[in-house]
C-alpha cells in the first residue's frame, strides 16, 4: 500500500475508534476523552495493531494539543477571574506550590526519582492540573457553575490552565543536570518574560487590525484561514525561541482574547479543535498497553487513592482558609481530586524529554484515565455525604451556616421585600420595587455584584441565599414577600425551603429556570413560580391576540388562567416513569426519606388540605406510593391519604422526626372546630420573656406545637421556655382562642392581625 494512502486509511480509523468511543463513554454518561483513548488502545500497536504509521499520526496529533491550548487562551477571561480572584490566584496558586513541594518530598524521602529531585517537579506539576473539561461538564449539567463551590473551582481551574503555559515553557529546563536547573530555569522564564512583552505589543497593535481586515472581507473561510496561521505560526516561534508549540498557541489565544472578533474566532476554531483534540486523545491512547494496566492494576488504583486523598487534603483547607464554608471547601476537594486532561501534554512531553520511563509515563496514563472517570460519580455522591453527615450529631458542628459577610447599615426591619440573587431578573425587579418606593434588600454572594448594590445605594446582604443566618440577616421574618432569582435549580430549591422553615407564611415567588422544575417548586411552598420562557410567549400572544380585536379583558383572563394552572397548556407531556425519575433527581439535595404511614394514622382520610403537614411540622409532600402500586406524583390539595400508603417527604431531620409523631397521632392534628397558627414574637410586646407553659393555662387554652427558634424547629418544647424575639411558635386550639391570643402578639405592637389557620377552609395547599 502508498504510504500516503497508509496514513490516511490510519487517520481514517483513528478517527472512526475514537468517534465509536466517544459515543459509548456518552451512552454510559463518561467524559467523551475517555472513549477517546479507549478507542486509540484498541488500534494501537498494543492493541489491534492496525495503525502502522503511528510517528505520523502522533505528529498530526500535535496540531490537537495547539488548538486545544489557543481556545482555551481565547475562552480566559479576566473578568471571569476576578469574580473569584482571592481563591482562585491565592488559593489556586498556592495549591499548585503546595502540590509540587508535597510531591518533590515524598519522592525524595522514598528515593523514587534517585538524585534527580527536578523530576518530582515534573511530577508535582502533572499532579496538580485538573480536568477543566470534565468539572465543567459535570457543574454544568447540574446548574452549578454559579454557586458558591462552581465558582471556586473554576476560579482555581482557570489558575491551573493558566499555570499550564508557565509548565511548558519551564519542562525543558528540568531536564538540565541538577546543578544547571536553576540557571535553566531562569533562563527559560527570562525568555518567556521577552516573548510576553512582544505578545503583548502584537496583541495591542498588531492583532486587532488584522482581523479587522479579515472581517470585512466577510469571507469566513478567509477568517479561519487567517486565525489558523496566526495561531500556528506563533506556535512555531515560540518552538524555535526554545519553549513550546503549546505555550505558543495558548499566548496566540490570549491575545485574541480581549479583542471584539473573539467569540467569533472561538466558534471558528472550536470545531478544528474537537477533531484534532479528538485525535490528540486517541494518539495518547496508542501508546497505552492494556496488558501493562491489567498486570498492574493494583499499583494504579493505589495512586488513584493517593491522588485523591492528596489533592483533597491540600485543596479543601485551602479553601476553608479563604473563608469559605466547610460544605463549599468539602465539595472543591472533591470536585478537583482528579488529574487533568492537560496531564497528558505534560507526560507526553516528558517522555520525549527523557524524564519518566515508559512505566511510569503508562501509570501516570492509567491513573489520570481512571481518576477523570470517577469524578463525576464522586461529585454525584456529594449530596448523599452531607445528608448523611447532617444525621450525625458529632458531625452538625462542622457543618455550620454561612455567615452574612458583609451587609448594609440601612436595611429595612419590616414591611420589606427581599429579592435573592442580582442578575438580570433580579435588578429589573429591583427597578420596578423602587419605582413604587417600596423598601428592598437583596441578597448576593458575587462581589462584583455586591459593589454595584453599593454603588446603587440599595440595602443589600452578601452571602449565600441558601444560609438561614444570611436569611435571617435580611430580616425575612418581617419581610412582605420574597423572589427568587438564583441561577441554579439546587439553590433555588434550597433557598425556597428554608425561607418557608423561617417564615411559613411568606409570600414567595420564584423563578424556574427550567419548565421541569415548575411543580416541584409549587410542591415546596412557592406562591407563585415564574417560568421566562412562558411569560414571554404569554406577552407575544396577547399583543397578537389584542391586535385581531379581542377583548384584553378576556385574553388576561385566559393567560391568568394558564398561569394558574402551572403553564400545563404549554409544556409538553411527560410519561408517568419521567416524571418519577426528576423528581427522585431533584430531591437528592433536600434531605428527603420514604415514609410509612401507619394504618392507625389520624391523617388516614384526611386531603392534604386539611393535613396541611408543610405548614403545620414543615415537611413537604413530593409524591405517594399507593398499596397498589400506583405513584401520584405532586399530588394536590384535594388527594386524600389512604392506610398502606408510603410518602416522599423533604425536611430538615427535626421536621422528619415531628412528622413520625404527628402520623401516629401523637401530636395534635386539628379538628373540625379546631385551628392553628404560627405566631411571631415582636420585641416590645406583652408576650415576650413569658414561658411556654403559660400559654397553655386557663387564659388562653392553646396547646404549644412546635417552635422555631434561629432556623432550628423543635417539636413539643420545654414549657420552660421564655420567649424571646424572633421567635415562632406554633399553636392549636379553638378559633375564638387563637383570635384573642394572636391580639397579644401582634395588635399590641402595631403590626395587622392575621387571621389563624382554620384546616378545613385554607387554600394554602399548593
């Protein structure tokens, strides 16, 4: 055969494995690179043996690695950084010294690189990149990459890419004998600094202006050609300056980066990238033995352990340190543990370079494939391990709410609004709030946004939403109503929960920020949940309809109507097994259970109206598993409970143990001439400082239910207990009773009276 047809039918089959590959490791919900390199093991010359010309391929490969490093120059952004910028230069920073010391220690104690200790630098530098591609894949499809713990590892992701270029330039370096290491290492950074200043001018006076001029030619095939020898020919310079092809694409990208036509340049190269990448990954993957991983299996899941028992001790205290909460901390060392994809540019270099074995350059190989493979199961799990922590009372102490970290002086103590995230929505809403001069607080946790707050003047708290002490610190007790506009489904599920478990008769409106999540936030409490994508559509009818001549009366009437009913009119159907399946996905973080209701339960015949569990011990009913079988999902308020059923319910673990005492009838479940109703302690009434005990005498006749008391419910408390302020107490008994007591602690403090819950007239029930 030609040797130029022989390249090509191998370019062809590398290209067929890895995309056969790449579509089982995404049936089996696996990082596509590892389908990748699956793929390159089986034609390689240890596997099939079909490739012959594997030098060539390799050398093609190479362009993979240059597009791959120029896009992610292009994707930095600093703005991006800075949102983060403590944890991720600091934090990020120290974690990749921290990593290489730890590294070149252990090796020198155990004798492992011989006399040559910049060897455990190499080493430290593989170890301490990990995989931007797979976190983000994984924080993305779960809505996360704008909480508090996606936020950091992405700060210190983007640090690690960045550090990538540093590695490369410094790699040839370590080659040196260990007494010119030093000079060489100077010597290497002392050319990077030159050709960063030079990138830096080209990227100032050269780079605009020439893709301007490929702009307008408006030809995209011109745009690509031009971006494509920029982005090599660079790469080529810095080979020759004595650097990297790498460290060449990755500055070409950066200087792309701030310049108008980078997004345009990124959609451009993103598909070269994939194709070469894809061939760069399955090139890695030839040069993997299976024989050897299987003969030393035992060895690579060992420094599978080390490795992520090393990075998450290194990674989670740092994270602590920056002020982090423990959870956010926990779920960074976790999410990082693993050894990057760009581990395998640095590998391939050392081999080339001579400083790792082809051993120890097929075990970093297997260990850094099988790390990226059970990330995504480790991170899956991290719900399960802090619902189980929270069970553990030894364990509640570590797992403290996040403190408010700053906040203004001008919050307004009652009659207040509070809007929970200052995104787009959240700031128009803010407009609108003032606009109407009603007092409002916001709630953030991003500094940029924080400043603006302070910029604007508007009565703000910085933290995380989810927080019952950052809550508190809005003064949620005493607020009017409350949005929620958080970017991520978890959070908004989290928030929506405990702003109920502090204030369970909050006016609450939330954002859905997908259609599937529309009941399960109705089933949790909210009032009233906001779907974009639909009210956008709702406006566009009603303009259109208006314009044919209907009655406007009318056409509000019929899109209040399909607001009413949860916008069923425009959603498309799920099956039964669907619609199961979210809602276990989507319960994972609310700390739920199965329960059993006993057949002598009192509940047994009531509708969920009238049991009203979420107002009454704050545990919300997500579904009920019928004696036959059957499953209701979201059930309404008029589905009654029958003997053999079984219960998804969420709830804090106290919320849980209340709702075994209120099913077996051990607490008060109201009669027909009977209510309850939570009540609020205002400081400067009669009713502070008195006990629980009082008032349960003859004045008064009420039983005590329940209290909360700084976001913690108790169930049957001490009659012992005084009164302080703040505090919510839960009461049953007659109508007439609840009105005269309700007096006591509202109308002698100025505030309006409500009107006690009556179990067989509510509507509350969502």
């Amino acid at each position: 055969m030609q040797e130029d047809f022989r390249l090509i039918v191998d370019l062809v089959s590398v290209f067929a494995v890895a995309a056969g590959g790449g579509l089982l490791a995404a049936l089996l919900k696996q990082p596509v690179l590892l389908g990748y390199l699956i793929g390159g093991m089986i034609v390689g010359p240890a596997g099939l043996g079909l490739i012959k010309e594997v030098v060539q391929v390799e050398t093609l490969a190479q362009f993979g690695v240059a597009f791959l490093l120029f896009a992610l120059g292009v994707e930095f952004s600093l703005a991006e950084l800075k949102k983060v910028k403590a944890i991720a230069l600091g934090g990020g920073g120290l974690q990749i010294i921290l990593t290489i010391l730890i590294t070149v220690l252990v090796c020198g104690m155990t004798g492992f690189w011989g006399e040559l200790p910049a060897k455990g630098v190499f080493l430290g530098c593989i170890l301490s990149l990990s995989s931007t591609a797979v976190v983000l894949k994984c924080l993305m499809e779960r809505n996360e990459t704008e909480t508090p713990h996606g936020q950091v590892m992405l700060g210190i992701l983007v640090v690690q890419d960045l550090a990538l270029g540093l590695m490369l330039a410094v790699l040839p370096a370590l080659h040196e004998p260990g007494e010119a290491v030093s000079i060489a290492i100077l010597t290497a950074l002392l050319r990077i600094a030159l050709f960063a200043a030079g990138a830096i001018a080209a990227g100032i006076w050269l780079i605009p202006p020439l893709l301007r001029l490929l702009a307008r030619t408006e030809s995209r095939e011109l745009f690509l050609l031009g971006v494509v020898t920029l982005c090599l020919g660079i790469a080529l310079l810095t080979e020759y300056l004595g650097l990297s092809i790498e460290m060449g694409a990755f500055v070409a990208g950066l200087m792309i980066s701030e310049v108008e036509y980078a997004d345009e340049t990124l959609s451009i190269v993103e598909p070269l990238r994939d194709i070469f990448a894809s061939l760069f990954f399955a090139a890695i993957g030839m040069l993997i033995d299976p024989l050897f991983l299987w003969q030393n299996l035992d060895v690579i899941l060992g420094l599978v352990v080390l490795v992520f028992l090393g990075k998450f001790v290194i990674i989670t205290p740092l994270v602590k340190i920056f002020r982090y909460p423990l959870k956010t901390a926990v779920i960074a060392g976790l999410g990082l543990a693993q050894i990057g994809e760009f581990s395998f540019v640095l590998a391939s270099e050392g081999q080339a370079l001579g400083l790792v074995s082809r051993r120890i350059y097929l075990l970093i190989l297997g260990t850094t494939a099988v790390t990226l493979m059970l990330t995504p199961f480790v991170l899956r799990l991290v719900p399960f391990l802090f619902n189980f922590a929270e069970t553990m009372p030894w364990l509640k102490p570590y797992l403290v709410e996040e403190q408010a970290r700053d906040f203004a002086e001008d919050i307004p103590f009652k009659d207040h609004f509070i809007v929970c995230g200052y995104g787009g929505i959240g700031r128009n809403l803010v407009r609108l709030l003032q606009l109407h001069d009603l007092p409002v607080v916001v709630i953030d946790q991003s500094e940029t946004k924080i400043q603006q707050l302070r910029d604007a003047g508007i009565p703000y708290v910085y933290g995380n939403g989810v927080s019952f002490h950052v809550l508190e610190t809005a003064g949620i007790n005493h607020a009017q109503g409350m949005a929620i506009a958080l970017p991520d489904p978890a959070s908004i599920r989290l928030c929506l929960k405990r702003a109920l478990e502090l204030s369970p008769e909050l006016d609450l409106v939330v954002r859905a920020t997908q259609n599937k999540n529309i009941e399960v936030l109705y089933q949790l409490g909210a009032k009233e949940v906001v779907q974009p994508e639909f009210e956008a559509s709702l406006e566009m009818a009603t303009h259109l309809l208006t314009g044919l001549g209907l009655y406007p009366e009318l056409i509000q009437l019929k899109m209040q109507k399909i607001r009413q009913d949860h916008y069923l009119d425009l959603r498309s159907e799920s099956s039964a097994a669907e619609i199961s399946q979210h809602l276990q996905k989507v319960t994972r973080d609310l700390n739920r259970r199965w329960f059993d209701l006993p057949d002598h339960s009192p509940l047994i015949g009531m509708t969920l109206e009238q049991a009203d569990m979420r107002y009454l011990i704050g545990v919300s009913l997500m579904a009920i598993r019928r004696r036959d079988g059957s499953e209701i999902d979201y059930p309404d308020h008029q589905v009654k409970l029958e003997t053999g059923d079984r219960l998804l319910v969420v709830g804090a673990t106290e919320e849980l143990a209340a709702l075994v005492e209120f099913a077996n009838g051990k607490t008060a479940v109201p009669e027909q001439n009977s209510a309850c109703q939570w009540m609020r302690v205002q400081a400067k009434c009669p009713m502070l400082g008195k006990k629980l005990a009082d008032l349960g005498n003859h004045d008064y006749g009420v039983k005590v239910q329940a209290i909360r008391r700084d976001g913690k419910f108790s169930r049957f408390p001490d009659g012992k207990i005084e009164l302080k302020p703040g505090d919510q107490v839960l009461l049953c008994g007659d109508f007439s009773q609840l009105i005269k007591l309700q007096q006591q602690f509202t109308a002698a403090c100025g505030l309006p009276l409500a009107i006690p819950m009556n179990q067989h007239t509510s509507g509350d029930w969502k």
